[in-house]
C-alpha cells in the first residue's frame, strides 16, 4: 500500500513537487532536494500533512 504526499519547500514554503511513499518507510518525513522554480535554486523540500 502506498499513500500519496506532497512537497514543500522548506525556504519559501510553496508546494511544488506531488509524490507517493510506501508504508514501510513511514518512520519520518521525507526530505529530497528538488528545483523550487519560485526561489529558482536547488532546495530541500520536505513532506507536508
């Protein structure tokens, strides 16, 4: 089973990236570092509720 999630910037706060994560990996948040096009640099996003 897997559950949907969706990714925000952890600068400016704005929800870019939408992703899936399985239920094995639900111990912690997931952090990735993504292009956020509104600062327009590489940031880490972290998954949000």
């Amino acid at each position: 089973m897997q559950s949907k999630l969706v990714l925000a910037c952890a600068q400016c706060g704005s929800r870019n990236y939408s992703t899936v994560k399985g239920k094995a990996q639900n111990g912690e948040r997931l952090e990735i570092k993504k292009f956020c096009k509104v600062c327009n640099a590489h940031t880490v996003h972290r998954e949000t509720k």
